[in-house]
C-alpha cells in the first residue's frame, strides 16, 4: 500500500524532499543521522521516521541530545560525537547556547556573531564540556548491529565532516546517498576527492549542504529534479520567537528550471521525470482516452499537385499515432485555397488559407508563406471547448506513442506544451522499411515545434503549469 504523500518538509532547503524523490514514498530504509540537533528543526530524517524507517541519530549537544531523545521514539538517539578516529571514551567539546556551532572546534566570535545575528542574539562564548566519542564503525556496531549499508547518511558535524569522511575506508561503507554540510567553497573542495575515493558521485549543491550518491544515474535524476516543496513552519528550540523568517514554513522552488513565474522548461538533458510533480497523479486513464486532441498541420505542393516525400512521412506517422491511440486524435491538414486538394488518407481537411505573407507587404524574395495566425485560426475552429489542438511543421514525423504522451503530461497537470524535436539521420541512411529510426534518440534541435494547448493558443515556448 503506498504511503500517504507528506505536505510538509523539514530540511530547511528541501533536503528530505529531494530525498524521498530519490528513494520513492514506498522505501523503507535506514538511516543515520550525525549531527542531528533536536531531531525536528531543519531535520532531513524526521519525515523518514514517520515512514516506517529505522535510524539512528546522534547530538553532541547536551540540552538537543536530550530533546532529540523526546522528539525522535521512531530513531535510536544516542549522546555524544562522532570522531574521525578512536581517541579514548570521550572527546571535547564545544557547546553554545543555540547550538549552531557546537563541535570539536572552538567556533571564533566573529563566526559565532554570524550565526547569532539573524536570531537577534548576541553571541555567547561555547563552553566546554565532556561527551562521548565513538566512530562510525563503533556507532554502528553498537547500535545498529554492525551494519555496513546506509541508505542515507546525513553529516553536519560542524568542521569535521572531512575529517570523519576521510578515515572511511572504500569498500567497507555502502552509503547510496549522502547529505553533508559544506557552506563554503573551500569547504566543498576539501570534501569532493575523499567522497569520490568513496565511490560518491555529487548531485546537488545547496546552499548549505551538497547531495551525493552512489549511482550516476541517481546522481543526475537528483542534480534535475525540480524542487517545489512546503517547508514546514516550525521554530528554533532556543529562539522560538526569534527564529528567521527563511526557516520557516514557506514555498520552496528551484528557479533553475522556471522560464517565468508560471513557465517550466525541460533542461537539454533533464529526464522527463524530474520536471513532474512528486509523488505523481493518480492518472484517471479514462478521462484521459476522451480528452480531444486535434492535430493540424499546413500541407503545401512544390510541384502543383501532390505533397513531396517528407511530407507523405509526417502524416504516415501522424496517422500510426493516432491508431496507438486508439483513433480518437483528430488529424487536420490546412492548405492554401490555390492548391488542389492535398488530403492525405485519415486526414479531414480545414478550411483553406486564403492569404499568405505577400500581403503583410513587399519583400525582396516574395514566397507564398503561410501565416500561422491564420493557419492556427483553422485548427481553432475544428477544436472543441474541451479539447486541446496540437500544431507541428509538415517536416516532424511523430513516434508512435506521441500522443499518448500529450495525453499523460497533460493529465500531470500541465495546461500548454512546447514540445521540441530532435534531429535524427536522413531517410537514406536507413533500409526501406526500417524502424530503426523510430528509436533513435537524434540530436538536440535548438528550436521549439510543437505547440499543444486549449483552443486558444499561448505564446508559452515550454510547459505550463496550473
């Protein structure tokens, strides 16, 4: 049974939602948890607990260690450090009143005046204190029976992230993804050659932290997935009333993706996965089979009676769509009212153009180019309230799935599409009757050709959402 979709997230960048795209809402894995302060504010775990997962989280901090065990009855909590190596039962250290610098490095007041300053707090001085020191292998040995794999590691140790990663040894740690604090650019340089000798590949970079996993295909599913979550509105432990702005409860979006408030743009090489909603709607397949699609495309004759050959194999294509799907996409061919009847098989014929670009004004070459105002006009008046109208030029042939697709991005909530082609080899380059160039991936086109979209047409040159 799959589990309910959280509304909410907790990791103050959308940390816990990039990883519950990676993992799916069904996983059940385990985690472990180092550096966790109070377990809720800004946790990257706490929504993993509610989803059947086991883990362990650790707090150095003695007042959020104490909290931690409070908030977390789903995780093992445990009080003390993780160290980079086996030093003896405890190991010092530095402990503020917030717990924003807390590690085993005496933060310096002006670092600590930095941290302080958005919480409206003057900076008091760390004190020292005592706790217990255990490494990764001794932490998992002791509480987690000795296990090797860990389906997501989160570090913030504040300094010694690099430390304690680079005394792992490759091979013996099985970490499929990892999130790890890094705020500076030194500190991002210091961590990639000790993850990649850990056989970690980067996949995101967030402000504060970076993402890596253990797959390049996940690496890359991670680095493009789109980022639109609700981060909860909770508040600092310690400075409940004085707690940013930023970290509470907002809307969280990746503009790299965002062409304009309401325009989304698949990246060259972003897989189509990652610019859906997660999780993805439950699709009503029978509503999507009636949705009308109706597809013009403006056929012309260069030898005064018939359409040429590449021509002859768009509307082939169009036609083997329409048939996978199931023959309810309408087929439109719009021709200028001078030529002879042009109508391919399977196709019904709009209303003729009666115009063309030599009446806009003088050009030094004129040429009977079509408007597409006009032509788009046509397709219009053969689309139902209900429908959408799909236009392509007379040289893209369709796979035989096209619109099938249309159908499913649309019913993903999606009102207008741009769709873009791609370049494949010449028919030449093939054997008659080949399907090899139905699957052929082709080369990216710069331009955009296809244009879905209600009966009236936008101007988007990508898709839309609600």
């Amino acid at each position: 049974m799959t589990a309910l979709a959280p509304t909410t997230f907790h990791g103050h960048e959308g940390e816990d939602f990039l990883t519950l795209t990676f993992f799916g809402l069904d996983a059940q894995g385990f985690y472990v948890d180092i550096g966790a302060f109070d377990g809720r504010f800004g946790s990257a775990t706490a929504l993993f607990g509610t989803l059947g997962w086991r883990g362990v989280c650790t707090e150095a901090h003695p007042e959020h260690a104490a909290m931690l065990k409070e908030n977390r009855p789903d995780a093992t909590c445990v009080h003390g450090a993780v160290v980079a190596r086996e030093t003896g039962p405890t190991v010092t250290v530095h402990a503020d009143p917030l717990g924003l610098a807390t590690g085993e490095h005496a933060p310096s007041p002006g670092r600590l005046a930095t941290l302080y300053g958005p919480y409206g707090r003057m900076p008091v001085a760390a004190q020292k204190v005592r706790v217990p020191a255990f490494t990764l292998a001794g932490l998992m040995d002791q509480h987690a029976e000795g296990r090797r794999t860990i389906d997501l590691q989160c570090l913030d140790t504040k300094g010694t992230e690099a430390d304690i990663l680079a005394s792992l040894e490759p091979g013996v740690w099985d970490i499929r993804l990892l999130i790890v604090r890094a705020e500076t650019q030194t500190e991002r340089e210091a961590l990639l050659p000790m993850l990649i000798r850990l056989g970690l590949i980067r996949a995101r970079q967030l402000e504060r932290c970076m993402l890596f996993a253990n797959e390049a295909a996940a690496a890359m599913a991670l680095d493009f997935r789109r980022l639109d979550c609700t981060i909860a509105d909770a508040v600092h432990p310690g400075a409940p009333r004085t707690t940013p702005r930023h970290q509470r409860g907002r809307r969280l979006r990746d503009e790299r993706f965002w062409m304009t408030d309401n325009v989304l743009c698949q990246q060259t090489q972003q897989p189509l996965s990652a610019i859906l909603d997660f999780p993805p709607p439950v699709l009503d397949h029978q509503a999507l089979n009636a949705m009308p699609l109706v597809h013009g495309v403006n056929l012309f004759s260069p030898n005064g009676n018939s359409i040429d050959a590449t021509q002859r194999a768009v509307c082939t294509s169009m036609v083997a769509a329409a048939h996978a799907d199931g023959g309810s996409a309408k087929l439109i061919q719009i021709q200028s009212a001078e030529d002879p009847d042009l109508t391919p098989v399977g196709f019904k014929r709009g209303m003729g153009l009666t115009r063309d670009a030599r009446t806009l004004g003088d050009f030094a070459v004129p040429r009977p180019l079509p408007l597409l105002f006009d032509v788009l006009d046509r397709l219009a008046a053969q689309t139902p309230a209900d429908g959408y109208m799909i236009f392509a030029n007379a040289d893209i042939c369709l796979k035989p799935r096209f619109y099938r697709a249309v159908r499913e991005l649309l019913g993903n909530g999606f009102d207008a599409l741009v769709i873009n082609r791609r370049t494949v080899s010449p028919d030449h380059a093939f054997a008659e009757g080949s399907v090899l160039v139905e699957i052929e991936p082709g080369l990216p086109h710069p331009g955009y050709d296809f244009l879905s979209s209600g009966a009236i047409t936008t101007n988007a040159t990508c898709a839309t959402t609600r």
